[in-house]
C-alpha cells in the first residue's frame, strides 16, 4: 500500500462475525452503531467500522484533507458470493441521506427490477470542496481528488469487497461541482468510469470551460452518460445544453446512451436534485 494512503480506525473495530442474533453495539461515545450484519471486511493493515449497515473508513493524502469513505453493500451482501457493480458517489456526507438521497434512489430501483444490486461508495467532501472539485493548477484539486479516487479508494474497495471492477460495471454521480468533476473524470479516466451522471453540472466555471474541454476531447466515452439541470437555473442551461449537443456530434443517441433532462420547476440544490435522483440512477445504471 503506498505511504501516501493512510487508513485510519474510525468509532471501534470490525465487527464479530461468529455473535448471533446481531446485537446492538453502542461507540465508546455512546453512538448507536446498530445491529452487527457481518457485512465489512477485516483485512490486514485497514480496520473498517460497520455503521448502520454501513463500511466506513477514513482515508488521508499528502495533498488532500481526511475524509471518511463510506462503503454500502446491498442488501443480502452478507449471503452470497456474488459479486455487484459499484457506484461511486462524491459529497458523501449528502449522497446518502435526505439530501441527494442516493442510496434510497438505488434501493427503490431494485425494488422495483429497474437496475441490479450495487456496492455504493459514498466519499465525503472536505473543507477544500471548491477546490478539490475543479480542475486547478495547484493543490489541492480535481488531479489530487480523481488520484485519490482512482488509484487509492477503488483499488481498496475493489481488494476488500465482492466488486465487479471492470469499465462496464463501474459508475460515478456528482451533483454540481460534484457534477463539474465528473466531466473531468470521464474523460480523464474513460477505462474506468463507464456509467458517468453530471448533475445540474457547474459548467458556468470559467465561462464553460469544460464545455470547451470536451469539445476537444477525442478519448472513449461512457456508455451512458446522465446531463440535467433545473429549468430555473439559468446560468447552468446554456453550458449543459453545449454538453449535450457536443454529445451528440459524438455519436451518442438520446435514450440509449445519453440522457438528459431540465426539470420544470426545480433550483439549485441537492434536495432538487435529490428529488430526481431515481431518474438520474434509473437511466446510468441501467443494463439496457
């Protein structure tokens, strides 16, 4: 493991596998850690805490602030050998709660067959958001934070759970600058991010810069690409209508790899965008 990454305890320990019927456990601080579901890993060099039903870890880098990262695995993990795609979610600390409400978005498609099981990785954000989310010339930033995800956090979680880690299985959501960074990420790593969503993206960042990044872009493309806005976010319109027709000049179809969408109504804000959340998930994630 390379000393750039380090790999801290957070709350206790992994949990007993062997203890049944699960237990409530309580944190030396008194925090409910619900019942032990024999969900997370306990690999040598890297303790992670079951949360909840949640893996969660923190994680550091020379160039970044600590954050924690937070592994979800599907229901029924613990019962099977089988192996699930991964969603890989930034602005963790939103992503899964009342917020972007991703996880609740992925657990209703399943429910209702739209999509299969996914391990979803939720990476909080730190202070730095602003920076770490945009393509500066100086750290931190967008080159810090897309290392961290992809040559630290996705070999991890690939190592330590039941992952199909392949281009076609692996997809990632960003709302806003999160948004922002996924243009970035998907051009700068195409074998890696297949399934890419840009939320109410921030490409007014530099007058379109981004924009005019892709449109020189001559690398691979996901095989399904998510772009919206709300219809009341007039400085985002422009830029991601730009987005989409650049797209388009690039083969991909509305409907079959490229989706898009400027909901009638909504602002900025991840409550908006966790409102069509299921939308987002429901096109990105799914097989056909």
């Amino acid at each position: 493991m390379s000393r750039a990454c380090l790999l801290c305890l957070v709350l206790v320990g992994c949990p007993d596998r062997d203890r049944s019927p699960p237990s409530p456990r309580r944190s030396p601080a008194g925090v409910d850690l619900g019942p032990r579901l024999g969900l997370c890993p306990d690999p040598p060099g890297l303790r992670i805490t079951e949360v909840r039903g949640e893996c969660v870890f923190q994680i550091s880098d020379p160039r970044l602030a600590p954050r924690l990262v937070r592994v979800i695995p599907p229901a029924g993990y613990a019962r099977t050998d089988r192996r699930f795609p991964v969603l890989y979610a930034h602005d963790g600390q939103v992503a899964i709660g009342e917020g972007l409400r991703v996880r609740s978005a992925v657990e209703s498609l399943v429910r209702r067959g739209a999509i299969r099981p996914h391990i979803i990785v939720a990476v909080d954000a730190s202070a730095a958001r602003s920076r770490e989310l945009k393509p500066l010339p100086r750290s931190p930033s967008l080159t810090d934070y897309g290392n961290l995800l992809v040559m630290q956090i996705k070999p991890l979680v690939d190592r330590h759970f039941r992952t199909l880690p392949g281009r076609a299985s692996t997809a990632v959501i960003g709302y806003s600058l999160g948004g922002l960074a996924n243009v970035y990420l998907m051009m700068r790593f195409p074998t890696v991010f297949g399934r890419v969503a840009c939320m109410s993206p921030s490409l007014w960042w530099r007058g379109g810069r981004a924009v005019r990044d892709f449109a020189r872009h001559r690398g691979q493309l996901p095989a399904r690409l998510w772009i919206d806005a709300g219809a009341e976010e007039r400085g985002f319109l422009r830029h991601t209508r730009g987005l989409r027709r650049l797209a388009l000049r690039r083969g991909m179809v509305l409907g079959r790899d490229l989706g898009y969408l400027e909901q009638p109504g909504a602002a900025h804000g991840f409550g908006a965008g966790g409102a069509r959340m299921h939308l987002a998930l429901g096109f990105v994630l799914a097989e056909r």
